[in-house]
C-alpha cells in the first residue's frame, strides 16, 4: 500500500444506495472533496432491480386488470394482450430515463464518481478496482458504506444448480412462464404473485409458515391470501421445501417436507435478502458486523470504527427506500456534528400487491404484546363512497388505538390507493393527533381518504356498543 499514492478526500461513499449518492450529491454541491464508488448500479439497487422496475410492471398488471373489468364501467375493450417485449420495454424507458439521469446528476454535483469495487486495507482507506481495470486508494475523513443488501437463497437443497429465478433476475423478461413456482410468502412473493397471475401465469406460493406475510395481523394475512386466490394463485402454506431439482424436460420440481411434489416452467426464490459485506474487508476497517452479516451500528448510524458509518440495508435499517432517505438525513446532520438519531421514527409501507395493503406503526398483535389497552377498527372498503365509483371495493381498513390515551399507535389499509391514504395516519402519528381528530377532520369528498372518517366513526360504534 506505501507504493502506491493515497488519494484523500473528505467524504467517501462506498455503495451509491438511496442514502449514499443523496449525501454524496448534497456535501459535493457544498464544497467537500467527495468520491463514491459503487460496483454495478449506477442510481442504486432500487432504481435498477427493485422498487422502480418492479411497480413499473405492478402498473402494467394493473392496466390489465383495468381492461378485463372496463365493461363494468361501461366500456368495451377487447381482451387484453400481455406483450414481454412491450413490457421489457415500459420497464427498460422508466429505468433507463433515471438511470440516465443519475449520471447526469453525480457529474453536475461535482464528485467523484467511481465505477469500481471497493475493500478495505486500512481504517478510512480502500483499494479500488475499477471497471476500467485501473486500482486507486481512497482515504476518507468520513467514510459511510451503503452497499445494500441482494437476494438470499435458501437453504434447501438444489436451490442453487435449478437456476431459480430471484426478484432481480425476473425483471430481465425473457418470457412469461406459463406455470409459475415461488417460493416464499412474504413482502416480495405476494407482489411478484399478484403481478404474474394478472399477467396469466399460472402462479404457485409455496409458503412454510401458517400464514402469509408473517409480520401482518393473520386477519389481514388471511384477506390477502384471500385476494391472491381470487386473482388464480394458489396459495399453498405450511408448505416447507427441502429439494429442488430439473427434470428432463426442464421442467422444475419442489419437493416438499411431506414427500409431495410440486412442478412448474420457473420457481421465484423470494425469500429474503443478504447484506452485501462479505468482501468488503470490514476488520481492516475496524468494523464490527452482527450475526446477521449486517453493519453494527448505534441509533446515530455511527459503526464501531471512528469516522465510519453505514446506512440503508447493509445498517440494518428497514428495507425501504424511504428509509434509506431518512438515513440520508440523518448523516448530513451528524457529519456536520449534528445529533440526529433514528430512534423513535415511524416508518410507513406498502405491499404493491393489487390492491395495495399499506402498513404504519403497531399491528394489533404487537399492540398488545407492548402491553397497550387496544381498542381496533375495521371497515370494509366497499363503505368508501370513492371505491364505490372505481367498482373497486376489495379489501379492508383496520386501525390500532390505544384505548387510555386515544392515541393511534398503528394501521394496516388494505385496498385501491392505500399507500397515497397511509401517509395521511403516519402524520397524525407524528403529530400526536387523538384518533378523534382524523375521526372529525373534514377531509374533501369523495377520496379515499376520506374513508378516516369512517373508520374511526366505526370505532365509536363499537366502544358505544360496548
């Protein structure tokens, strides 16, 4: 390493994630020395093979549906045709548009933009290998490392030698199967579930647990499965994989605890993610990874090395975008010896199955396991006047209160926009609103939002009839 010249710079980011390119974009356009190196994905993971493709193509399975069921609202299309060229190209314009647009925007803030792969060899100091096949050592003041996470596979055997697709080698469309296998009931399978069923695949979830989406109330889990079975899929649970293999003929075969199996064109394997550290030569570093391989660090996303921090994924931040982008926040005012923290934060999100089931705060179950006096409230989203004139009625509103304070401590909507209305209880959240507030807030008609007003009208009721 003495050989060869050490570049300095004030700033460098390792992994140009939501958080990493923000800061390293916000603290170039003010005038630090800055370089960011990321291996692969120009904009990040999310822009590339995750969130941006992905509902890019829930647009598309949704315009499907709209077509099948425009007779109700008094129009008269054909049956629709599902193109994977004409898909592969809606998803290619949207990425490459932002993908082309990240470029633009890393050269204009004035930053070192490195396409390479970055490994510790010393604290703040890293080797570089670029896709040009040229090595440069970076030292920085402060260094964040925001390398994200990517699909894990699991461990069952054959998995790897099948050529399972994942949630990033599916978006490459190479054709709609015709019997699709997937292998996980979480946040990613319903999606990809609900997508390709739209599309006409015929779709199999194989899920081991007792319900779907495992985090979720099982009253909402069982609307969802529900809503799946409605739309083709086949949703199998307590369904535990222990082999994967080809046969023949191509075709792929899960093989199940109970001996039976299960075959199909393609098998999804989404079962959760990895975080992207094992090369990273993080005890070179000084920092210290949990059992988990995720960075370690403290609520100010400070690791256990000096002047080193993490975020996003690979900090063990929820897999969100969004927080992705508070981490951001967070940094820009710690880095200029701020005090900011990520403890207390509410973080929203959303299930882009169709329709959407939109998630903030404490479900039900964990209200009451924290040890709060929970009174809940349901609606159907058929009493939502604006479903009414979508014909788009499918699904349900549940909220969490606590029934002492009347404070909101949670929420699951599941159904038409849900993720636009969901923002509106995080607010209240944070503002400390008594549910009373959202109950009498006059909210414009008719919108789905204004369906807060009957959901905690709803809540009334039930306590009165208690």
């Amino acid at each position: 390493m003495n050989d060869r010249e050490i570049e300095d710079v004030d700033l460098l980011v390792i992994g140009g994630g939501k958080a990493g390119k923000s800061l390293a974009m916000d603290r170039a356009r003010a005038g630090w020395k800055v370089a960011m190196v990321e291996r692969d994905k120009i904009g990040g993971t999310c822009i590339n093979v995750a969130c941006i493709p992905t509902k890019a193509l829930v647009g598309s399975a949704r315009t499907v549906l709209a077509a099948r069921q425009a007779e109700v609202m008094g129009v008269e299309v054909d049956e629709p045709l599902v193109s994977v060229d004409g898909l592969r190209q809606h998803k290619s314009s949207v990425v490459d548009g932002m993908v082309a647009a990240h470029k633009k925007m890393f050269a204009d803030s004035g930053m070192d933009f490195i396409l390479g792969t970055a490994r510790f060899l010393a604290p703040r100091t890293v080797e570089i290998e670029t896709h040009d096949g040229d090595l440069r050592l970076l030292r920085g003041t402060d260094v964040v490392i925001n390398t994200g996470t990517t699909p894990a596979l699991p461990d069952v055997a054959g998995v790897a030698e099948s050529a399972a697709l994942t949630s990033e080698t599916i978006l490459q469309l190479e054709r709609l199967p015709r019997r699709l296998l997937i292998l996980g009931g979480g946040y990613v399978g319903c999606e990809f579930a609900s997508m390709y069923a739209l599309f006409g695949s015929q779709v199999i979830m194989l899920q081991s647990r007792s319900q779907l989406l495992h985090r979720e109330d099982p009253d909402i889990a069982a609307e969802v499965a529900e809503i799946l079975t409605d739309q083709g899929v086949e949703v199998r649970l307590n369904a535990r994989a222990t082999a994967v293999r080809r046969n023949g003929d191509g075709e792929v075969l899960v093989i199940l605890e109970d001996g039976s199996e299960v075959d199909g064109d393609d098998l999804l394997v989404a079962t959760g993610r990895t975080p992207v550290t094992a090369d990273l030569g993080l005890p070179a570093a000084g920092v210290e990874i949990t059992d988990r391989g995720f960075i370690q660090v403290d609520d100010h996303l400070h690791t256990s090395a000096d002047h080193v921090w993490a975020a996003g994924d690979v900090a063990g931040s929820p897999q969100f975008t969004h927080a992705s982008w508070n981490d951001f926040r967070i940094l820009k005012a710690n880095l200029n010896h701020g005090d900011a923290a990520t403890r207390g934060r509410i973080v929203p999100y959303t299930v882009f199955i169709t329709p959407e089931l939109a998630r903030v705060g404490s479900t039900e179950t964990q209200a009451r396991a924290q040890g709060h006096n929970v009174a809940v409230s349901k609606i159907a989203v058929s009493a939502i006047p604006r479903a009414k004139t979508l014909h788009d009625t499918t699904g349900t509103w549940k909220a969490v209160v606590d029934a002492d304070t009347n404070l909101i401590l949670g929420a699951a909507l599941l159904g038409h926009n849900a993720g636009e209305v969901i923002s509106t209880l995080q607010m209240a959240m944070l503002g400390g609103l008594r549910y009373q507030q959202v109950r009498d807030a006059v909210l414009t008609h008719p919108t789905m939002g204004e369906g807060l007003n009957l959901l905690f009208d709803a809540l009334d009721d039930q306590r009165h009839r208690a």
